[in-house]
C-alpha cells in the first residue's frame, strides 16, 4: 500500500494547477515538437529512497520525461489514428482518476447502480 504525503493533501489545489499549467503549456508546442521521436530515452536512474511528493514527481516528469515525446497530439501525425484528447475527454479523464470507482451491474452495492 502506498502511502499519500501529508503535505500533498493540503497542496492539492496547488498542486493539479501545476499539472493543468504543464498539461495547457503541451499543445502550444506542438508544432516545434518532432511527430516521431528517434533519441534515446534518458538514462535509467535508481528510485529514490524516499518519496519526493506530487510536486516532486510532476517536477521531475516536466523535465526528464515531457521534453521527449513525440508531438503525436497534433494534426501532422497519422500514424495509429489515435489523435490528441478533447478538452471535455482530458476533463473526464481527471474526474474518472479522481473518483477512483469500480462499478459493478450486477451488484446493488455499487456506487452508481441504485
């Protein structure tokens, strides 16, 4: 079981503000950013000890891992048809995270099913 940082509770605004800033930054990129990336994908790294949080995580993604995808979210890439996410789609996307529910039909007991 993992455990959540206390401050990352009290931080929860702050911290999905940053990762809607990171998320609204991506697009306006897209057309510098290559359609196939041919690099190599950073160096392994040991996992830390220790957690290093929401913010710590988003930090190190924005930086290690964001600068090399590929720009597959824009109109110039046709390879599998998968496109890039709608606004309303991105939204849902974070509330279905967010809920975290499992819906069962056959059984009352279900969150959504009464």
């Amino acid at each position: 079981m993992h455990r959540v940082r206390a401050d990352d509770l009290s931080r929860l605004p702050e911290l999905l503000q940053s990762a809607r800033d990171l998320a609204a930054r991506e697009p306006a990129g897209l057309a510098e950013r290559p359609v196939v990336r041919l690099d190599d994908a950073p160096e392994r790294e040991d996992l830390p000890a220790e957690g290093v949080g929401a913010g710590g995580a988003l930090e190190r993604f924005a930086e290690r891992w964001a600068p090399g995808f590929s720009g597959s979210a824009g109109p110039r890439y046709l390879g599998f048809v998968t496109g890039g996410t709608t606004p309303a789609a991105l939204a849902g996307d974070w509330l279905t995270s967010t809920y975290d529910q499992n819906v069962i039909n056959a059984v009352r007991a279900s969150s959504a099913v009464r």
